[in-house]
C-alpha cells in the first residue's frame, strides 16, 4: 500500500497494525492505460477508487455527443461515482484515464462490511464522505458565484496541476465553455500580464 | 420531536427509546419570521438545522448584490452550511426563512459527542451525509449538462413545492438567470401546453 494511503488513514482513524493488513489486502490493482475508461455509462459502479499514480476525469455525454467534465483527480486522490454506488443503479458518467493510471479500487461489499465490523471504519467513511462533500460543495459554489474566466483564475490558483497536466479542451469542458473562449481567456490573461 | 424525524431516525439507525429521548433533548428550537436569517456571511455556522416547519434558502451575494440561490429547503429537510460547519471558519453564505419557519438545531459539540459514545450515530451521521451528497452532485450535474429551461422543467416535475411556493425572483437566482428570462420560459411553457 502506498505510504500515502497509510498516512491518510493514520490521520482519520487509529488502527492497529493487523487491522491496517486486513484493509490492504481489500483493495485489487487496475492499470489503465491513456485515454482507457474505468466505468462506462450504463455500468453500476460497485467500487471505490484511490488514484495510486496518474489522473482520471468523470464527464456526462450530451445528446449531441458534446462532452460535459465534472472533475479531475489526480494521485492520491479518491473517488466513485457515488449516485451509482449508492443507489445500485446504472451510471450515466464516464470515468476516463486521462494518462496511463494506476488505480487501487475498493468494492463496496467490502467497505460495507467494514462498515458494519469496525466502528471505525464507520467514522473514517464518514470523513471521507464529509471531505468530497466539501469539494462538490465548492464546485457548486463557483457555478452560482463565477464567470468562466473567474473559475479559470481560481484553478490556476488552487488547482495548478490541472492547469498543467490536462488538455485544454478537456479544461474547457470542466469550465462550461467551448475551447475556443478558453483560448480568448487565456490570450487575455497572457495580456493583462505582460501588460503590468 | 416531530413524527417524520422520529421515522427518519428509525430508518436508518436503531435506537432504544432511551437513546431517542436523550437526542431529542439536544434540539433547541428556533422561530424565525418571514425574512429572518438564520444565518449571515463571517458567522460561525456551529449548528445542524432540521426545518420543522416552512422554509428556508440559502444564497451568496456578489460584490455588485446580486443574490446567488444555492437551494431551497422545506419542512422535514435537513441543511447547514457545511464547509463552515466543518472547518469552523467564518461562512460565505446566508440562511433565509422565505416563509414563517421552525426551526430545530443541534449543536456540532453535541454531534461530535455522540459521534464519540455510539457508533449508531456515527452511522447515522455517515447516512445523513450521503444523502446530501447526492443531492449536491445532483445539482451539480445539472449545471453541467442542462440549459435553465431544461433546469426549470426538471424543478417542476421533481420539486413541485418549490414552483407552488417559492417567489419568481427567487427560482430565477436559484437558475441562474434573470427573472425576465425565467417568464419568457414560462410564457414559452404555457404556449406550449396550450398549443398541445
């Protein structure tokens, strides 16, 4: 298990060495390759997954086939489609490996067992639900509070390596514009730059 | 304590009666006018609200005082504001009682206090989040993949309490669109079903 994940563990919850083994050994690897998806619409999502190495984005696909990007997340970072995990029912996003990913995944028969064994697990599911509420809760914020160009702003701020590791026109689709305005946006930011 | 929280509670966790009298004893409660605010920007958010009765929204206000609806909740909803409540940072956001509402509050000390004597509560907690999570990457994905009209005709075929109840300029902002742009929907709307 990556050092990461014991440390993330470590700071939620206090298990015991054997208890940290039982959890490890829940978890099987999957490696993707670029561009190769981890969950398609239609499929249920029946696990939890930690990014060990790589990134991976969620995007819902319009009837007109354009593409709508909900988030990035890199390594070390976690996720599932949740709608789908917890209700059982087919997905309608997809998850995509946007580079060449190694990602650790979780099922949830597991986790619910976990759930039910240890109190423990038990709190350390609800932190971990509590810290990606917060994240979509700032998501959800910045699509009521700010222009597109005032979101790009805040992921060059906050998020620097989305900026850095993902094309823009997947950028763009996260941002809600056609990659054309991104361009606009960033020629002007460029601008205002050399310009002060 | 009001029947539906009771139902609410035995939904998810067992508790003996014991357990349920003493969590009811932790509410305090709260009456707020049509108007009143439960809650204001660079306040602590320190408690979980339960909605027993009437109606409450909560929004952002941009520099230029334009108000941002984030959601509306009604009687037997539950809300807080949860990036303040969790990291006890000073909120963004206001609370609003658009109708005469009651309104039951549990402190997070005693949240927190529970979470640490009985793991049910835990649980309980953990289920609570789930479901708000849900909600919130629902809202999200509607951001993301439809246009304000398609947003208001989803809003009346799920939420039809808050087209029943809630005033024009509010459902707009809760859009995101200009009150004239919601009735020019509406109008279209109405066209529509008249032609049909």
């Amino acid at each position: 298990m990556p050092e990461v994940l014991h440390q993330q563990l470590r700071q939620m919850i206090r298990l015991s060495e054997a208890e940290i083994e039982s959890f490890i050994r829940l978890f099987t690897i999957r490696h993707l390759k670029k561009g190769e998806n981890l969950l398609i619409p239609g499929e249920i999502c029946r696990h939890l997954f930690f990014i060990r190495s790589g990134c991976i984005r969620y995007y819902y696909t319009s009837d007109n086939g354009e593409e709508h990007t909900g988030q990035f997340f890199f390594e070390n970072g976690w996720y599932t489609d949740f709608e789908s995990y917890l209700t059982g029912k087919p997905g309608t996003q997809t998850i995509e490996a946007i580079e060449a990913s190694v990602i650790m995944q979780l099922a949830k028969t597991d986790i619910d067992r976990l759930y039910d064994e240890n109190p423990l697990f038990e709190r350390f599911g609800r932190l971990m639900i509590e810290q990606g509420f917060l994240a979509v809760k700032r998501r959800n914020a910045s699509f009521l509070n700010e222009s597109p160009e005032e979101r790009y702003l805040e992921l060059m701020r906050t998020r620097p390596k989305v900026v850095e590791r993902v094309a823009l026109h997947h950028i763009a689709s996260y941002l809600g514009i056609k990659p054309e305005s991104l361009s606009r946006i960033r020629k002007r930011l460029q601008m205002q730059d050399s310009g002060s």
